[in-house]
C-alpha cells in the first residue's frame, strides 16, 4: 500500500476492527498528506503525539471549515455548535452552556449524580439476571448515556425512538465531507432540531428542574442563548453525550474480556476502575480522528508546511500510541502513570462532557465486572458500527455462568 492510501485503509469497513497496525503505519511520516478520507479531495494527517498536540493548541488551526476550502460542501442548517467554531463565539457559547450544565448553586453538579447513575446501571444489569447470553451494547452500554443525557438535558425517554435513528445517522457521517453522507448528516441535523424546537417551546411555557429549561429560560452575564444556537447546542449535546461514551462502555469490556488478568484484578480492586477508564481512552478511544480542523494561514508543523484552507485531520487514536510518548503503547496497561491520552482531545475543544463521560464508565464497568460471573466473548472481534471516526462495536454478545 502507498502511504496515501493509508487513511482510505483506515476507513474500509474490513479494518475497523482492528485500525492500529494502520495507524502505526500513519505514524512513521507525522504529517502527510492522504488520498480520500473524509473528502474526495484528500487531507492532510498528522499522526504523532507532539504533533497533534501541537496543532490542537495553535490558534492559527480552526475547527470553523466554512473558514477553508470546503463551504461548498459543508451547506446545512446555520448556526455551527460551538465544536465547529472558533473563539470568541465558541467561547461564549461553551461558557453559557457550562454555566446551565452545572448550575451556580450546584458547583459540583456532575458528582452529585452519582447516584442516579448508580440506579440506572443497577436497573439495566437487574434486567439481565436469569440471561446468560446477551448483547452487552443495546441492554447497558447505549442505555445508559441515552437515559442519562435525558434526563439532564430534559428530553423525554419516550422519545427515544424518535432521536435514536438521528442521532445515529449524525454519528456515523459526522466529519464526512463527500455530498451523499454530508446530506444524511443535515437532514437528521434538521430533524433533530425541529424536535428539540418542540420541545423548547413546551419548557418555555412550563420550566422544570433541567438543562433545556435553564438554557431557554435564564440569562447570566453572557446573556441568553438565540434559539438558532439553542436547538444547535442541544443537539450537539444530545448526539455527543451519548454516541461516544456508549462506545466508552463497550470498548471497555471489550477489552476487559480480552485481558482476563485485568479483569480478575479490577473484581478484587474496584479502585483500579478510574486508572481502567483513563486506559481504555487511551489504548481503544471512542473518537479516533477529528477531521475538523484547518490552518486560518500556512502553518510549518516539523518539516512540513500545511497550506491554508487545506482539510487537517487529527489521528487521535495513533497519537494515544505513539511509541516516542507512551511507553509499550501496544500494551493494555491499566494502572499506568503519565497516561496524557487524546480521548478527550486538549485544548480549547477539549470535551465538555469529559467528567460526565468518565463517571458513567467507571460506575458501568464496576457494576458489570462485581455482577458478571465468568463474563466471556461469544464473538471476537464483534461487529463494529460503520463510521471510523466515533468507532466502537454494533453488537457485543456476552455469556455469562450467572448475572449476581
Ligand atoms: C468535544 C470525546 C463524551 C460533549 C470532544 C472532543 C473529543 C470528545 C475528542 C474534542 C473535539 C474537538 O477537538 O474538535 C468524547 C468522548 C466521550 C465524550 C470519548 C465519551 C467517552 C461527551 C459527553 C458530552 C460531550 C457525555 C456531553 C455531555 C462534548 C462537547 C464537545 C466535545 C459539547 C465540544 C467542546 C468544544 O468545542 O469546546 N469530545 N466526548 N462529550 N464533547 Fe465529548
């Protein structure tokens, strides 16, 4: 294979289940430029833990595309997220957003909801007693994050249904910039905010004790969020809060399941599970590139010169196992020091939602390392969901002697 091909590689669906081989061959050249990928056009890649760090900390690169080459194929329902924009505007917005999310009187809003994350874990695992073959990924690892995004951001359970086949099409085209996925991508964008427009309009006229009523009812110093960067903020919040830590949960067992000394560990030492989190976001990350940068001015990174308006994509899961940062990369090593993975990114994008994610993992894994007895793969690898970007199994089959 020639090294430009190495990113359409990577998007083949007949690597997803194991892209790393593919990626240490990324690194060997640290930025490069590569065929295909995100945009029939190509985009340069940078593969290497100090490069992406670099670039994720260099105010001349921006998450804003419309800024680059690409507005011709980025049409769709304006306003950006502030994922998608740069400072000031995301900054302000982020700030707005993270005075709702934990409230002012509630300074440590995400701890206290340890106990509800406690009760709908138990719940789901109760479900399963008597079972002794099941798909871990639809009965506990989406579950979750879905009942507890909800619940914070005030949109009903029942709904599911509906947001479920949006949020799931966002996931899968999310930084694909060819026309036939980037329409998928507006048009569940569009459905998605209509819905939450709905549901805005109902919080408006009878507030209630969450995120949607805070944000649509209250100011702060900021002031108070327009509808059109309402609906895009919650939207972003609903896709991103769960698609990827449903991934968080599964890769996690996943790999448990594939290191049974780890796993016999963590039974006997339930505090290893915060070292296990970090690991897993590390060794097997839920978000394995960001293809939504672009230098605002030509920007020399090493020996390479990445022209203006160009596409950058950021190997995220090659830079967490570059050799030149991380010592034995290639091992799952649960209880490892100095471990500054990209799971989250860095920076001013990096996750809102990091200690929220972090929590409902932990509290997952715990739960189903203690109550699982003899937990064992059915297939291995699984079958993977389509998109290389938000990466982790369709299905996880799991067998069991006993669900205590
Ligand atoms: C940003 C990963 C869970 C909300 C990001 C970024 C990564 C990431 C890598 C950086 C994007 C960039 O630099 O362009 C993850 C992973 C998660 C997770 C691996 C779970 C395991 C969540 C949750 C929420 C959330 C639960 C919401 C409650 C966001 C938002 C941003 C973001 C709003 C944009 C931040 C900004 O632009 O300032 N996430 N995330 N994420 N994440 Fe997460």
């Amino acid at each position: 294979m020639r090294h430009e091909e190495i990113l359409q590689a990577i998007y083949d669906p007949a690597n997803r289940a194991n892209p790393y081989p593919l990626f240490a061959e990324l690194r060997r050249v640290p930025v490069s430029w590569q065929e295909g990928g995100p945009s029939s056009e190509g985009t340069f890649v940078v593969s290497t833990y100090r490069e992406i760090d670099a670039i994720l900390h260099d105010p001349r690169i921006s998450s804003d595309l419309r800024k680059g080459e690409h507005t011709a194929a980025l049409s769709g329902p304006p306003p950006n997220a502030f994922i998608q924009l740069d400072a000031p505007e995301h900054d302000r917005l982020r700030r707005l957003t993270m005075r709702h999310f934990g409230p002012p009187d509630r300074p440590n809003y995400v701890g206290q909801l340890v106990p509800q994350i406690q009760r709908v874990t138990r719940a789901l695992v109760d479900d399963l007693e008597g079972e002794r073959r099941f798909d871990l990924v639809a009965r506990v690892s989406y579950s979750l994050p879905v009942a507890l995004i909800c619940a914070i951001l005030g949109v009903p359970r029942d709904d599911q249904a509906k947001f479920h086949v949006w949020a799931d099409t966002m996931a899968r085209t999310a930084g694909r910039l060819t026309p036939e996925p980037r329409a998928e991508f507006n048009a569940a964008n569009v459905a998605m905010r209509e819905y939450l427009g709905g549901l805005v309009e109902l919080r408006r006229r009878t507030p209630s004790d969450d995120l949607l009523s805070r944000m649509a009812n209250e100011g702060g110093p900021d002031g108070r969020m327009n509808e059109p960067d309402l609906l895009a903020t919650m939207t972003l919040l609903l896709v991103a809060g769960h698609e990827t830590t449903t991934n968080l949960i599964a890769n996690g067992m996943l790999t448990l399941l594939r290191h049974p000394e780890a796993l016999a560990r963590l039974r006997r030492e339930p505090k290893l599970v915060v070292g296990t989190v970090e690991e897993v976001l590390r060794y097997d990350p839920p978000v394995q590139l960001l293809t939504n940068r672009t230098p605002l001015t030509d920007v020399t990174v090493g020996d390479v010169t990445i022209p203006k308006g160009v596409l950058v994509t950021l190997a995220l899961a090659a830079g967490s196992r570059d050799p030149a940062r991380f010592r034995e990369p290639d091992r799952f090593v649960p209880d490892r020091e100095d471990n500054a993975h990209f799971g989250f990114g860095s920076g001013t994008h990096y996750c809102f939602g990091a200690p929220l994610a972090r929590l409902e993992a932990q509290i997952a894994l715990t739960e189903l390392v203690q109550r699982l007895d003899r937990p064992r793969l059915v297939v291995d690898p699984p079958p993977y969901r389509e998109g290389p970007l938000l990466r982790g199994p369709r299905e996880l089959f799991i067998e069991v002697d006993e669900v205590r």
